[in-house]
C-alpha cells in the first residue's frame, strides 16, 4: 500500500512516497511562498502511483491549508493533517498553549519520545530547534536563527562587509572577516546546545540537513543523527489515530 507523506515548512515542501514503511521516493523543493502551487505541479505524478493515504504536517495558515486540502481531493483518497495535542499517544505538550508549538517540532519529539530516557531533540532546519522532555513530558525548548539566517542577517544589517557563501567547518578564532564571521555564527550555537545538555544529563538527538555538521563538534554527547525524524513522528500519530 502506497502511501504520500508531505512535511510543508515555511519555505520548503518535502514529500515521502512509502509502501509498507519502505520510502520508495523522496524530494524537497522551495515553494516561494505558495505551497499550493507546487503541489498542484505534482498532483498528476501523484495519480499515477495509486496512492491509498496522504498524512500532512504543515505549518501553514488556514487559506494555504484549505487550498492544499482541496488539490489533494484531486487524489480522492483520504487526508489527514497532523495537529498538536496536549496529550497524545502517552506524550504531553510542554506549552501553556499548545496551538503555539509547531506540528514539525510536536511531531519529531513524538517520533523518539519514550518512557526510558531524557531526551534533547534538536533539528538543524531553517531554524535551529530545540526540544527537551523527561521520559513522555514534553518540558518546552529553545528557538534560534540557524547557520545561514544568521550570517544574511549579518550581511544585511553590516556595510563594507562582504561576506561569500562558504562551508560552516571550524570553531577556532577567525584570522580574516570571513572565517570571524563563520567561525563565530558557528560557535554561538554549537556553546547553547552545549549549555543545554550541561543542565542536565540527556541523550542528544539531532535531525535535519547540517546534524552530522553538529554531530562532529558535539562527541562529548554520542550524538545519535535521526534522518526524516519528522516522517517517522507523522506515521507514528497517523498509525495512533486509526488504533
């Protein structure tokens, strides 16, 4: 049974195409602020494959939801948006609101949650999250700017700086602007996950695009890298919703 599974952020749509949990196809592409659209260039590749089920986490607003709701009825099979919960499956919200947490943090903290362990759930994404939770307690977390929102925010607000777009790899002190600035942007949140995890002992869990870049400044933790951490969190809530 073929299944689509769509991860729609801020500025990317990412979609799985499963059948019986093996990802049979994947891809990511930038939607430039109209989900919707994109989806609509994809819906004839999705008729083809025979699709039995879509699951959805989106982070869009109402109007962008429905019009992607009404694009996915061209599929005629069923469609379920993944939502936050104050409780669900055994695991419980950490927010005072929990409309406020986001359906792709919510999701891969439920995808690793368990009684067993501590966890510090961080994804590497156009943000940099943060989430922390003592055994099925979701305790909340942090938000920052990530690698690259940083150094264009730099660049923007800097005159005479000029700054090229090259790799995130050192921590060591920059010996010309360019590095300064890396170097510095780098070190600034590898030091917060690092003052994170000295609160208290955890198990640290990094998922998204530059998590085998933390992984690498962060041994002292045996970091363990959880690729499609989101894809896992929304087949676990769809399998939940049907028991």
């Amino acid at each position: 049974m073929k299944e689509l599974w769509l991860d729609i952020g801020n500025t990317r749509l990412k979609y799985w195409i499963t059948e019986n949990g093996r990802v049979l196809e994947h891809a990511a592409e930038m939607h430039l602020q109209s989900p919707a659209d994109l989806l609509l260039g994809l819906i004839q590749h999705f008729k083809s494959l025979n699709l039995h089920r879509v699951g959805i986490s989106s982070v869009q607003d109402q109007k962008n939801n429905d019009r992607i709701v009404q694009i996915l009825c061209l599929l005629a099979i069923p469609v379920t948006f993944a939502k936050v919960h104050a409780e669900y499956s055994g695991l419980i919200c950490g927010y005072d609101h929990v409309e406020q947490l986001g359906i792709d943090r919510w999701l891969q903290v439920l995808a690793v949650a368990n009684t067993e362990q501590n966890l510090c759930i961080i994804s590497c994404g156009t943000a940099l999250t943060i989430d922390l939770t003592a055994g099925l307690q979701h305790l909340g977390g942090y938000i920052l700017p990530n690698l690259y929102l940083q150094r264009d925010s730099l660049i923007q607000n800097t005159k005479g700086i000029k700054i090229p777009d090259v790799a995130f790899s050192e921590l060591n002190p920059g010996r010309n602007t360019i590095d300064a600035v890396h170097h510095g942007i780098f070190l600034g949140l590898v030091s917060t996950i690092r003052q994170v995890m000295q609160q208290s002992p955890r198990q640290l869990i990094l998922t998204g695009g530059d998590a085998p870049l933390f992984a690498k400044f962060l041994p002292e933790f045996s970091p363990n890298i959880e690729p499609d951490l989101l894809l896992k969190g929304l087949q676990l809530y769809i399998k939940n919703q049907n028991i």
